[in-house]
C-alpha cells in the first residue's frame, strides 16, 4: 500500500444500517485498531497490514482502493437523501489510516454524501487533524474516566482520548458520545457520573450521550480465531442496568439513547 492514501485496509462493507449515524447508512470497517478493549467484538480488525492464508471474517485480506468504496457507496445515494443518511468510518478504528481515511471522506463529500466517523479517539493529533475537515459526525467512544481503569480495560490511558475529543469539539464538528457499559467494569454510579460531568464541563456543545449495553456476541468468534475471550462468562448488561445508566446521564445533556 502506498502513502498516498489511495489504497488501504477495510475488511467488510455494510450497507443500509440504521445505526452508528442518522438515517440509512453505509459502514465501512477499517482494519488497525490500537487499543485492546477486553470487550472487543471484531478482534480480526486489529492488525494492519496484507494477510496471507484463510480467514473467514475478512471480507478483504489486501489493500482495497479509495474508487472501489466510493463506487459502493454511491449505489444508494437515493437511499441517503432520502433518509438523511450517508456513510460511517468504523473498525478497528480509521484514525490508523487517517490519509486513506481522509481521502475517502473527501471523496464522499465530493458527492455530497453525509459523512460520519465512529472512533476511540486514540490518535495523534496529526491524524486528527487530517481526517476531521472532512467529516460531518463524529461519533466518540470514552469507555472509563479514570485513567487507571481505562490503561486496565483497554491497554491504555485516557489522556489522548479526552484530549481529541475537546479538539473535536472546539473544532465544531457535531458530535456524540458513546459509552459501552460494561457490568462490574465502569457501570457504577460515579463512572456514570464522571462522564457526564467531563461532557457537561468540557464539551458543551454535545447534546447526544449513547449507552451501548456490552453483549458477548463475539464469543464463539474468539473460538474460531482461537482467541480466549478476555472476559470470560460476564453476562450481558441487562436493560435495567442500561435505563439506570440513561437516568444517571440524562443530568447531564439533552438526550440519552440506549444503543448506537
């Protein structure tokens, strides 16, 4: 793959999803992903690079080019317009290949098709800085306010996450926040509440707080790849636990949803 951003790596294509944006949309999974999150639910998109051999979860082992999507994605403008809809930038996370990212995202708004990035914000401010003037969402995932806990759940701290997420909102792209709730993990009342306060205080300009309930659906995944799951046997989120979560947040912004 080239540096020029006209090529890179994307291992599945989803279209007319009503999620992870408004209205009909088409996903785009990018492959790279620098965070470990012990919930991961697409672990085939961490690693970067050409694969050789089998592998029954990717849909594209090698570099795909920039034309090829945007051929894929126009197939249902009619779709978007008439739903308020576009694409979305997923993974793995696209901030890993911020110039092929950003050319993608040029490229769609070209066509005048709505653009939106659903990302950890855990990039440098390069990357950011290259891929955010083309974009008309962001969708952020802050997974733990504590930084102990964050480094613990994911590999990482949290710094550089909090960090981009007042760069993109003092940029002025619109933008939501998204928790994955994790039970026994960051679900208690002073996580919850933490959150809210980081948002109300540093990010004014969000309205939109998305409580995403973890769910094991991956499991047999990990066994296939011949993973072990880093979580075990945790059950799910109940939706008791996910509303209770909802109601703690809702001090905080105009809106809660409950799923992305």
């Amino acid at each position: 793959m080239g540096g020029d951003g006209e090529a890179g790596f994307v291992y599945k294509v989803e279209r007319f999803c009503v999620h992870d944006g408004p209205g009909i949309r088409t996903l785009f999974y990018f492959r790279g992903c620098p965070l470990g999150c012990l919930w991961c639910c697409n672990p085939e998109s961490r690693t970067l690079g050409p694969i050789r051999g089998e592998d029954e979860f990717l849909m594209w082992k090698q570099p795909v080019g920039v034309q090829r999507l945007v051929e894929l994605a126009c197939r249902d403008v009619a779709y978007y317009r008439s739903s308020g809809g576009g694409v979305t930038l997923t993974g793995g996370e696209a901030l890993a290949q911020p110039e092929f990212a950003a050319n993608l995202l040029r490229k769609m708004r070209e066509r005048g098709i709505h653009t939106a990035m659903e990302t950890s914000g855990h990039a440098g401010d390069e990357a950011v800085e290259t891929v955010l003037p083309h974009l008309d969402m962001v969708l952020l995932d802050i997974k733990h306010m504590d930084d102990g806990r964050h480094k613990a759940l994911t590999g990482f701290g949290n710094a550089r996450i909090l960090s981009n997420a007042r760069k993109i909102h003092d940029a002025g792209v619109p933008m939501t926040i998204r928790v994955p709730l994790i039970p026994g993990h960051n679900d208690r009342e002073e996580d919850l509440r933490a959150l809210g306060e980081f948002v109300w205080s540093a990010l004014p300009a969000v309205k939109t707080l998305c409580v995403l309930g973890y769910h094991n659906y991956a499991v047999n995944k990990y066994l296939a790849m011949g993973l072990d799951y880093p979580l075990g046997d945790l059950p799910p989120a109940s939706e008791e636990r996910i509303t209770r979560a909802a109601e703690t947040l809702k001090r905080y912004v105009e809106e809660v949803r409950m799923g992305g």
